[in-house]
C-alpha cells in the first residue's frame, strides 16, 4: 500500500477523532447562588439577653463540636459512633457503589478490546445455500471431487476492538453526571454521620438528664419520708391527726411511683445508645448506668458566618450534585439525537488446519472500518425524554433552594431556642431556691405547730415539680446547642473516619457478616 494511499485512509479518521474532542452538546453546569445570604446570623435578630450564660460567637466552627461539653465518655461515643454504626457503614457501601457506577461509566470513554479463540468441526450441507449456488449441488461440477462437502475443522485465534467516538459529547455528560451523582453520595454518607453524632450526643445528655431526675426524684423521696416520720410522731403524741399521717404516707408513695418510670426511661435511653453503636439490648448497662452530670454548655458557641453554611451542610452540597445531574443528563438526552459513530476492527488468524495458524500471509485476515447509526424514527422516546430530563432539572433547583431555605430557619430556630431556653432554666433555678426556702419554712412552721401539713404537703409538691422542671430546663439547653450544630451541619465536614474491621478493634458482630 503507498504512503499516500494510506494517508487517504487514515485522514478522514484522524478528522473524527479530533471531532470527538469538541465541546459536549446540553447545559454547562454553574453553581447555584444563594438566593437569600444574610452577612450575619444576628442582623435581624434582637441584642443577645444579658441573662443567658452561654452565648452564640461568629468564630469558625470546631468540627468535633462535641468536645465543647468537655466530657470525656461522650467524645469516647461519638467516636465509636462515627466507626461502628450500621447507617453509616451502609451509607459508605453506597458510596462505594456509586464509585463503582462511574467507572463503569467512565470505561465508555476508552475502546473495547476482546481476544477471542475458538475451533469448530463442521460440515456444509450439500443441498443447504450453497445448493443455490449454480453447480453447488452437483457433486461433479465442484472442485476436488466433493471435498468442499466433507467435514473439516477451523482454527482461529485473534481481537476485535470497538470504540465509539463522542463527537457530541454524549458520553463525556454521562460520565459527569455520574461524578456528581459519586460527590451527591459522600454528601448523603456525610448526612448520615452527622445524624448519628447529632442523635449519640442528644441520646447522652437526655440518659444524664434521666438520672438526674432520679436523684432528684430520690431526694424528694427522702423529704417526703421525714415529713411521714414527723407527722407519725406527732399524732402519738396527741398534737395531730391520723389524717396528716396519711396525707404524708400518701406524698411517700406518690414520689416513689415515679422511679419505675424514669429508671425505665434510663434504660430505654442507653438502648438506644446501644443500637447507635450497633450493640444488642443491655450491652452498655455497666458503662452506662453509673450517674454523671449534664453535660454543661461553654461560655461562648461558635457558629461561623452564613456564607459558610452552603459549604458545610452535607444536604446542600447533596442537593447541588443531584442539580449538577440532572444538568448532565439534558446533555446525554441531546447526545441521543446525533449519530453514533462507532470504529471497529478485527485481527485473526484462521486455518482449517492448526499448523497453518502460524503464518500471516496462510491464515490473517482483517476488518476495519467505521459504523454510523443515526435514529430516525423513535416513536416520540427521544424528544420525551428531554422534555423529562429538562424538568427534573428544574425539579432539582427549585430542590436545591429549598433545601438552603431550610437550613437557614433550622439555624435561626436553634439559635432562638437556645436563647429562650437559657432564659427559661435561670428563671427555674431561681424558682427551685424559693421553693427550697418554702419547704423549709412549712416544716418548722408545722413542727411549732403554728401551721397545717397541707403547707408542707404543698411545699414538697411545689419542690419536686420545679426541680423536675429545671432539669428537663438544664438537659433542654444542651439538646438545644446539639441542634445548632446539627443544623449548622458541624462534623467531619472533609474527612470521614476509618472504619473498623471486627470485633477484636471493638466493632459488633456485624464486622464478621461484612
């Protein structure tokens, strides 16, 4: 073959291929801007209230927020959460998933190359099609007597390759909008994760709120019975009646039909503890059980600037790579117009006897050349399917702003609630006092016999319920700083930790099935 004749083949080849490098049909995707970014989180918001002892700063936020309580068996747990829960674990095999997705589309871009063998011993049939062929059948009018009718084996060995060039860039969207749907599944496993630190530090300060109401519960208990014994020893006595005896052996018996409650409370709450680490019913009953206080809140919370938010929130950086795929698609729904142009080829080598196989010039034989397909009638498919993937676009903006609207008031609403609430548990610790000084005074008044004990009944009354109150007050603030940086989307924003591998690192059971 001549240089030129060969320049003649190749040329229009090269021209397709340094087509397939042009711009991708459809809509380039752009990040979104916020529609709505307020500069700070306290423009619009009322003056910080002096009575609050803990107050929101606009200082960079610590991804490990939880170590703002300074507790050390909560950073133990969230720490194990992050490792060992099955939400988790699972959100990261999904994004494996999707890791394993995009390559499978990436792998479009390159050529398809086969090797392939085979051997078969066949035999023509005389008055098959080639009985067609005039003189076919006629055994005297074929060469070498018939022998072309006689059984015979075929060798053959060689490859075959295929490559469709994306001249419009149909390929290239579906790789992209597979990458962005990989980056949309690090977010959800991120979601998943903050969720379950969120839900581990929530689950921690209510299991100490419980046990403070226990305690509290049991030292109402004990007021109660020495209100019992004075009354006892007071009606031998002849200065009361049996009916103070019994108002106070009912009170006894009134505080101490809580405890059943809230040690069942205590005990549902370290279940689900429990179930947050993957460990059956029961398992953190030792760890668990020994009373602490509630975690306290910092002097000052840092929350960053809304600007950040958009980039720190998993839901919203999912909800921009689900708009970014849906955008891609537009441009594989378009791709789907053109042609398909497809490049083909085969080498093999191919011999009715084996020792032949060796030889090019005896047994090669090759193909080459290009395929073009080009849709032409699709019964509406293809122009439908646009008009889908166009609105799905739409449906993933109008998604995307949502969500960032969404998170805006989760924040606001945080922030507010934590404020009230810290007013709220001043005023409580201020009412537990005054209710303290009462109990006090109904106890003396009615020991020098200048008061009834419906006084000292009520006063124990009014005691238990406030302390009741300042508690749940006190568990309420720090839910309520969980909130906020749940709703600020604080943890592990970049790096995500290691996961365990067995039981022996301190995993559950479910290490050894996965």
């Amino acid at each position: 073959m001549s240089p030129h004749s060969l320049l003649c083949r190749v040329a229009p080849f090269a021209a397709v291929v340094a087509l397939a490098g042009c711009h991708p049909v459809g809509p380039d995707f752009k990040e979104p801007t916020a529609f709505w970014n307020p500069t700070s989180w306290f423009a619009s918001a009322k003056p910080p209230q002096k009575e609050p002892v803990s107050l929101p700063v606009e200082k960079p936020v610590d991804p490990q927020w939880w170590n703002l309580f300074h507790d050390k068996e909560l950073t133990t747990l969230e720490e194990r959460v992050a490792k060992a829960n099955l939400d988790v674990r699972t959100a990261s095999i999904r994004l494996a998933e999707s890791r394993a997705s995009f390559g499978v589309a990436r792998a479009d871009l390159f050529p398809n190359m086969n090797a392939n063998t085979s051997y078969a011993y066949q035999r023509i049939a005389r008055e098959g099609a080639l009985s067609l062929v005039p003189g076919g059948g006629n055994q005297a009018e074929v060469p070498n007597n018939g022998a072309i009718f006689q059984p015979f084996s075929l060798w053959q060995y060689g490859f075959d390759a295929s490559w469709e060039l994306d001249l419009w860039g149909r390929v290239r969207r579906n790789v992209e909008g597979a990458q962005a749907q990989v980056q949309a599944s690090a977010e959800t496993e991120r979601e998943t994760l903050l969720t379950a630190l969120g839900e581990m530090a929530r689950d921690y300060v209510e299991l100490r709120g419980v046990q403070r109401s226990i305690e509290i519960t049991k030292d109402n208990l004990h007021i109660a019975q020495e209100s019992l014994q004075l009354t006892q020893q007071r009606a031998a006595g002849g200065v009361t009646t049996d009916l103070d005896v019994a108002n106070a052996a009912a009170q006894v018996e009134t505080t101490a039909s809580q405890l059943p409650t809230l040690q069942a409370q205590e005990a549902e709450v370290i279940n689900a503890i429990a179930y947050l680490l993957g460990e059956p019913p029961r398992s953190m009953q030792a760890e668990l059980s020994v009373p602490h206080p509630i975690p306290p809140v910092p002097p000052t919370i840092p929350v960053g600037l809304p600007s950040e938010l958009a980039r720190r929130r998993p839901d919203i950086r999912q909800a921009e790579a689900e708009l970014h795929t849906a955008t891609a698609d537009i441009g594989v729904a378009i791709g789907d117009f053109y042609p398909r142009v497809t490049l083909s080829g085969s080498v093999a080598m191919q011999a009715v006897a084996a020792r032949y196989l060796g030889s090019w010039y005896s047994a090669g034989t090759y193909t080459l050349g290009p395929s073009v397909s080009l849709p032409v009638f699709e019964g509406g498919r293809l122009r439908r399917t646009l008009e889908l993937r166009k609105d799905q676009q739409k449906e993933a903006a109008l998604n995307y702003q949502r969500t960032v609207l969404t998170a805006l008031h989760e924040v606001d609403n945080a922030l507010t609630a934590y404020d009230a609430e810290q007013r709220r548990r001043n005023r409580l610790e201020q009412a537990v006092k005054e209710n303290r000084r009462a109990v006090r005074l109904a106890q003396d008044r009615y020991a020098q016999g200048v008061a009834d004990f419906l006084s000292v009944l009520t006063a124990e009354q009014n005691l238990l319920a406030a302390d009741q109150q300042l508690t749940n007050s006190v568990t309420n603030v720090s839910t309520d700083l969980v909130q906020i940086y749940k709703a600020l989307g604080g943890g592990w924003e970049a790096d995500l930790p290691d996961r365990q591998e067995g039981p022996e690192n301190g995993g559950s059971l479910m290490d050894n099935i996965l």
